[in-house]
C-alpha cells in the first residue's frame, strides 16, 4: 500500500511540474515578463 501511494504521489508531482512548464513556455517571453509585472504595477 505505501508503494501504491508513493508512487501515486511522485505521478501527481510529475504532472504538477510538466503543467507549470507548460504553461509558462506557450505564451512566450514578452507575455511572462507582462504577467510578471501586473503586481509590481498595482496600485
């Protein structure tokens, strides 16, 4: 039963960091750095 968690878990992280990856590389560098700046220009 660990085993079945353990790897559950370590299927889940993989999907978890693959998605992030995924997201911040398919708009592009200028719309990271536009995303990055929306806090930094709230007023």
């Amino acid at each position: 039963m660990t085993l079945f968690l353990f790897v559950g878990d370590m299927l889940v992280m993989f999907f978890m960091a693959v998605l992030v990856i995924w997201v911040t590389t398919r708009d592009g560098k200028e719309a990271a750095e536009h995303h990055a700046r929306i806090p930094l220009e709230d007023e």
